[in-house]
C-alpha cells in the first residue's frame, strides 16, 4: 500500500509507472495481431535484432536521447525482418530457421558492439547495458514523452486501418481479391509491431521484450472471441503486468525490470488459462466431468433398455449384477442406478434388480434418436476438418 | 452471347516447373461452369491467376472485355475453406461484412446497412440462425456456407468458387446447389473448382477440363465424353465414371 502511495507522490515512481504503462498497452495491442497471424517469434527476432540497431545508433551519434536510440532499434529491427522474408523467399531455408538465424547473427553482433562501446574511453557510454535486460528505474521523463508519443501514433493508425488489418490477419487472399494493397497493409502492420516492440526495449530490455508480445493477447484470448475485446483485454493485461512489474523492480530491490515483468505477465497468463470460462482448464475439466457423469448414467439407461428389448415387458426388472458385467470399467453401477432411480427413469424392484419405468423408457427413446441424429451430422463435420 | 470471362495465353510457372500451360478460355455469360481435372492440375491455380493471387509468366484476363483490375467490383471469389484459421476471434456477421469492406472505403467501418445486407445474404444460405456465433463453432458445411454468403454480399456479376462442395454436408451441398441456381437465374456466371465427376453434368451448364494445360471446355453435353475425361486423367478415369456410365464397354478396355 506504501507502494501504491507514492505512485502519486513520488516523481520518479510516477515516471516508471507511466513508462511501464504505456509499453504494455503498446505492446499489448499490436501483439494481439502478431499472435493471431501467427508472427509470435517475429516479435522475438525483431527485439534480439535491435540491440545492434541501439549500439550503432549511440556510436555514430554518441548521443543517448531515446529518440536517437529507438531510430536506430527500429531500422535493425526491420531490416532483421526484411532479411527473414528475403531468406524464405530465395533459398531453400525455411520460415522458423531463417527466424532464428537472424535473432541470432544480430543479437551477436549487438553483444560484440556492445563490448567494444564498453572498452571506449568515454564516460557516456555507461548504461548502454541495460538495453540487454532493462532497467525502469532509469526512465526519466523524456523517455515517457517519446514512448507515449510513438505509441499513440501506433495505436492511432491501428484504429484507422482497423478492418483492414483485420481482414489481412484474417483472409489476406480475400482481401486481395477485392482490391486492398495486402502488401503494404502488412509492411505497414509489421512496422507498428516495430515500433511497439522498440518503445519497450530500455525498460524490458531486448532479451524478453518478446514476452510482452506474446503472453497479453495468449492471456487475452482466453476470455473473449472478439477481436476488438481482445486487443482491450490484452491492452489492460499487458499494461498491468508493465505497470506491477516496473514498480517491484524499481522500487523496493535492484531486479533487472524485464525479468520481473515476464514474472508478472505470467502469473496473468497462468491464471488466464486456468481459469477463463470456455477455455480455462479448470472450466473445462469441470465441463467434462459433469459430462463424463452424465454419459455414463446414459449408458447405465440404455444397457437396461437394451435388456429389457429382449423381453415383451419394457419393464422387466434385470439385476445389478448383469448390468456391472456390461460395463466392466465402470465400477460397480449402484450409485448410478441410484441417481436414476431419484430422477424417476427406473424403480427398484426387489433387492438388487431395476425396472424401467415409462418416463425411463420415453428417455431411453429419446437418447437413442438423439444419438443417431447428432452423430451423423458430427461425423460429417469432422469429414470437412480433415480435407 | 456475352462473354463473362476470357483468358487467353494463360501461363503460370513455379521456379520452371509449369503449373497452367497457355490457357485459353471463353465463358459464356450467366452460365455455371464447372473446372474439373486431376489432383495438380492446377485447378486452384488458375482461379488465383484470373484473380491476380499469384504471379502470371504471361497471359491475360478480360472480365466484360475489360481487364480484370478494372472490374474487381463486378467479382466475387469463394476461397477454399480450409485456408482461414476456423479459429479467429470473430463472429459469423462479421466474416460476412468483409465481402463489404471493398465497397465501404478506407478509413470507415460497416454500419447498419452492411449489417442488414449481410444477415440477408446469411438468410440466402440458410445460416441467420447462427450471426452472432463465434466462427470456431461452425461444422464444415457451415463454414462453407458463411464463405458463401460473404461471396454474397459482393453482389458480383462473376463468382469463381474454390471447391465449396469439398468435404460437406448433404444439407449443404443442397444449399449450395439451389444457390447456385439462383445466381445463374439472375444471370450471373459462376465458375466453380469441382471434384465429383458423377454430379458434373447434374448441377453444371459447361465444364472445363483441365490438366495442366486446357484439355476440353464447353457445354457439358458436348465436352464432357470419355474420350475427354480420359485424356485429362489418364487410364483412372475407368474408376471415376465407372457407375455413372451405362455403356461402359469401351471405359473397361482402358488402363
């Protein structure tokens, strides 16, 4: 709560907060299209990638104003992107391996860049370091000024383009069929990916700013199948985790920043996919439990159906012994006759043996044509999956 | 009559590998035509290069007599169900606005009208029911019907259609068949990827054969004989027509 005080009080705290803030949401929601196109390891090679792009940036400079420095994160970071494209396209190296040559060559290169500006006699260069895992505690006010207005810009042109970028993540085949410029659309949804992956490298660091991509809209996504309350959701989530984890790192102990807030965007995710309704593993296995009980009382029905189709009275009383026979991997049948006995389907007769009674027999019928229906229509939606 | 689409020199290449081989092609207006030929025929290929999807070595498309790029609004394209992620957050009415987005603009969203224009083009397909259902809940035919639907709302005088009946269900095929009907009594030409041969000259005014080059295309009555088939597929055309065809004398002495 202390904490949480001087977030208003404290400048530099306020500062951080801001800061964090504004990447996450950036973040957040250009990260939704790149997880829904399936670009979540572009994010990380574009990240690894501006490191040189930071490096070469202050040597021919020599300045450390964020502006400078994210210029040059983003120029490395596209031509990463370009050479990835330029790589599937003219050799025989595939998608993912030139991904991953590229995060790696550059990334390299920015280490042995970076090394060489560390020997440099020169008492500026101090920080430069941090771009590797982050550091909030360094924000000052001019770098929230040039996060936010970067990523207003961002999430502006995202809101222009909205159902054009929505069609190219969607059908871009289609889209091109009724005339839009695809190409540009994803240069120009690729180039806003940039820039919120670059507005976040000096406080997550260029190590695991591919985090913040990836893991808002995975935790978004589990809440909602619509794409405007995705990006919402994801916006929140991802500013949240910015927000907890810069104010942790900077506040109380010397944490690098970009670790902590991969910590707190976790715990979003983890929960996100326990939880969330539909989705969420606990949701589910709730689901599935309640279906499995209810499957099995079916089967438990239909097997004394079955019996008693044998005989010329439907209700004729069959003992819980034959019934255990017929479903060997049940476990003893009792307590389902039992809940079918409550629900009025079948009465005890003597000790041990069940008659069905009439309502049993109407839903014994009706689970019968239901079935025949239902599987047939599920069989033919399967066959359209596999193709 | 009219001619709704006329391809000629049509030529397509992967790296030298030839996948459609100087193509020519007339289509009639307000006709169905149905393209049919073996798997790698380049069936898919030749309905994306009359589109502009994939990059020509030589040839031309004319749509009316005027080039293709000039005459995008009067097209509509069915793409192949399974090239979309069925798993998109987004809903059944919003698929189907986006066969609007061309004729809305830059800069500007779908609004009541597009919303009403696209429940009746869902209603056409019989899938009003399902407009505000997440799209990853549809069976096949369902999806096959709401990509039908966003062909619809193009309102195009010139439909191409990628294997819509491809893996459906019967209630769909039926849907598909009566809609197709429809298009062409309101005179509109429909060119359509299809592989079952039993159901060419059922549902279809003309076909093409296809293998790589163009092997026969006109009426049905006239194009689609044994002599035809079997020179698009080879010697397996003995099972394909093997039921349909009453007089298969000649058919059991090939291959």
């Amino acid at each position: 709560m202390d904490l949480f005080q001087q977030l208003f009080t404290d400048y530099t705290l306020r500062t951080v907060a801001l800061g964090a803030a504004t990447l996450g949401a950036v973040s957040g929601a250009l990260g939704t299209y790149a997880v829904l196109r399936r670009q979540s390891l572009l994010g990380d090679a574009i990240s690894h990638a501006a490191l040189p792009g930071i490096a070469l940036a202050f040597l021919l400079t020599g300045s450390k104003l964020p502006l400078v420095l994210m210029l040059g994160a983003a120029l490395a970071g596209w031509l990463a992107t370009l050479l990835v494209m330029a790589v599937t396209n003219m050799t025989r190296v595939k998608y993912d391996s030139a991904l991953g040559l590229m995060l790696s060559v550059f990334f390299g290169f920015g280490l042995v860049l970076l090394t060489f500006i560390q020997k440099l006699p020169n008492a500026n260069q101090a920080g430069l370091d941090t771009f590797l895992f982050g550091q909030a505690a360094a924000l000052v006010q001019r770098d929230v000024v040039t996060m936010a207005g970067l990523g207003g810009v961002a999430l502006l042109a995202m809101g222009c383009f909205w159902k054009e970028f929505k069609l190219l993540s969607f059908d871009a085949e289609f889209g091109k069929s009724l005339g839009f410029p695809i190409r540009w659309l994803d240069v120009g949804l690729t180039t806003l990916l940039v820039i919120a992956i670059v507005i976040g490298l000096q406080t997550v660091g260029v190590v695991l700013m591919s985090a913040m991509i990836i893991a808002p809209p995975a935790a978004a996504r589990q809440w909602t199948d619509r794409l405007g309350l995705m990006v919402i959701l994801s916006m929140v989530f991802g500013a949240l985790a910015g927000v907890s984890g810069a104010l942790l790192s900077a506040g109380t102990t010397n944490l690098p920043t970009g670790p902590t807030i991969v910590l707190c965007v976790s715990i979003v995710v983890i929960g996100s996919m326990l939880l969330a309704p539909n989705r969420g593993l606990i949701w589910r296995w709730l689901r599935d439990r309640r279906s499995g009980r209810r499957l099995r009382l079916e089967a438990v029905l239909l097997d004394l159906y079955a019996l008693a189709a044998q005989h010329d009275h439907r209700d004729h009383p069959h003992a819980e012994a034959v019934l255990d026979a017929m479903n060997p991997h049940m476990g003893p049948t009792r307590r389902k006759l039992q809940a079918l006995a409550e629900r009025g389907f079948i009465r005890p007769v003597e000790p041990a043996q069940w008659a069905l009674t009439p309502g049993g027999i109407a839903e014994a019928e009706r689970l019968l044509r239901s079935r025949d229906g239902g599987e047939g229509e599920r069989e033919k939606g399967r066959e359209g999956e596999d193709r | 009559m009219e001619t709704a689409i006329e391809v000629s020199d049509l030529t397509v290449a992967y790296r030298d590998h030839p996948v459609l081989w100087d193509i020519d092609l007339d289509v009639p207006s307000g006709v169905l035509m149905a393209i049919v030929g073996p798997n790698g025929a380049g069936k898919t290929t030749l309905i994306k290069a009359i589109l502009g999807l994939v990059k020509t070595a030589a040839g031309q498309v004319l749509i009316f007599d005027k080039p293709y790029e000039k005459q995008r609004h009067r097209v509509g394209y069915v793409p192949q169900r399974g090239s979309v992620d069925w798993d998109f957050p987004t809903s059944v009415l919003d698929v189907v606005m986006m066969g609007l987005y061309g004729k809305i603009g830059w800069l500007r969203r779908p609004g009541r009208r597009e919303r009403a224009q696209a429940l009746d083009a869902l209603k056409k397909v019989g899938m009003d029911a399902f407009a505000n259902r997440q799209i990853s809940q549809l069976s096949g035919g369902q999806q096959q019907r709401v990509f039908l639907a966003r062909a619809l709302v193009q309102d195009a005088d010139v439909y191409f259609m990628d294997e819509p009946f491809q893996g459906v269900d019967a209630t769909t095929e039926r849907a598909i068949i009566a809609l197709l009907r429809e298009l062409r009594g309101r005179g509109k030409t429909v060119l359509v990827v299809h592989h079952d041969l039993q159901t060419v000259p059922e549902y279809f005014d003309e076909v093409m054969l296809l293998n790589v080059r163009r092997i026969a295309s006109g009426p049905v009555a006239d194009v689609f004989t044994d002599d035809n088939l079997r020179l698009t597929y080879g010697g397996r055309v003995a099972f394909l027509k093997a039921q349909q065809s009453k007089d298969d004398v000649p058919l059991a002495k090939v291959g």
